[in-house]
C-alpha cells in the first residue's frame, strides 16, 4: 500500500470490488521500521454497482428436435456487483436482423433451452450472454455460434448384406451415413 505522510490522519481505499465487505487495519512506520498493525475496522461493505464481466465459455448445441440449448460457466459471487443478479440470453439465426432476448433470475444457472417448433434441425444460431442485477444491465459476451438440436436421422442405411460366418455367427455389413443436414451426425448404428 501507498505510504501516508505521518501528518495526514485519513486516507481514501480506491479501485475496491463493489458490493463486497471489507475491513482495514493501519500500520505505523519510521525509519527504525514497521509496528504492530491496529485492531481491525468494522465489516464495510461497499455499494453495489452494474456488473462488468460477461459469462465466459459460451457454447452449447445438443438438446432434443426443435431445441436450442445454451451453456455458460456462471459468474462467481465476488463479480456480481450487487443484488437481485442474473443473466440476459440473446439469440438469434444466424443471418437475422432480430435478437430474442431471454432472462434467467438463477444465480447458479449455466444453460437456457428455447424450445420452438419452428426451430430446424442442426441451424447455426449467433448466441451472447450477459449480466444484470439490481444496479442495471451489464457487460455482454462475444458471439458465439451454436446449433439447434439435430433430428433421428430420416435416411435408412443402404447396401445392407449378411455373410455367414459360422454355425453360430453372422457378419452384417451396411455403407456408412455421410453427415448431411438432413441425417445429423450418426453416433451409431443398431443391427
């Protein structure tokens, strides 16, 4: 800390985290060295304020047909800057002119799901997520790109033929899914 002319028997504490108690001690100092420091002051908590920091690691995808679904990791308490905290989701496809904006009052939360029939499978959406509380609305995310759910996939496999092993087995064999927009991304398959 700053070193206070021994004249001087006030100081102002600046660039403090709003909405978080502090409590402070002084430290006497000469030329011989430093003394003891004094009792601690009171608990002080200072005011609140409009969070700064964006959510970080913005992503999602994933979910059920007709699904967007949106991850964040969630702002730590020391960072929300007062009460009545929560986080502002804004969407849109990508492309569109106009966001929907979306509200969620949870401190702990880390996802949004907009369900709507409307959505088509595996499409691009532009994603930000921000702060707000009591103080106002904060800081927002950079963009992120995320993909709506996908759907079961609508084409069967083809080229299907069996081979006889053995007594007991049987080799089945199928040419792959290429990935389409129409198919997803095949994980498996079940024979």
């Amino acid at each position: 800390p700053e070193v206070i002319n021994g004249r001087t028997h006030k100081a102002t504490v600046v660039e403090l985290s709003p909405w978080v108690e502090y409590e402070f001690r002084v430290v006497a100092s000469n030329s011989v060295g430093i003394g003891e420091p004094s009792r601690p002051s009171a608990l002080l908590k200072t005011k609140a304020a409009v969070p700064v920091v964006a959510p970080t690691n913005i992503s999602g995808g994933g979910g059920s047909r007709s699904e967007l679904v949106i991850t964040w990791e969630p702002v730590s308490e020391e960072l929300q800057n007062g009460e009545g905290f929560g986080y502002i989701i804004m969407f849109r496809p990508l492309g569109s002119a106009t966001w929907t904006k979306a509200a969620v009052a949870s401190v702990e939360s880390s996802q949004y799901v907009y369900r709507n029939e409307s959505i088509r499978p595996l499409s691009p959406f532009e994603v930000k997520v921000g702060v707000y509380n009591n103080e106002g609305e904060g800081t927002l995310s950079s963009i992120s790109i995320i993909y709506s759910g996908e759907d079961e996939p609508q084409i069967a496999p083809v080229g299907v033929s069996a081979l006889s092993v053995s007594a007991a087995e049987v080799e089945v064999s199928w040419q792959p899914l290429a990935w389409n927009r129409h198919t997803g991304r095949v994980l498996g398959y079940e024979v």
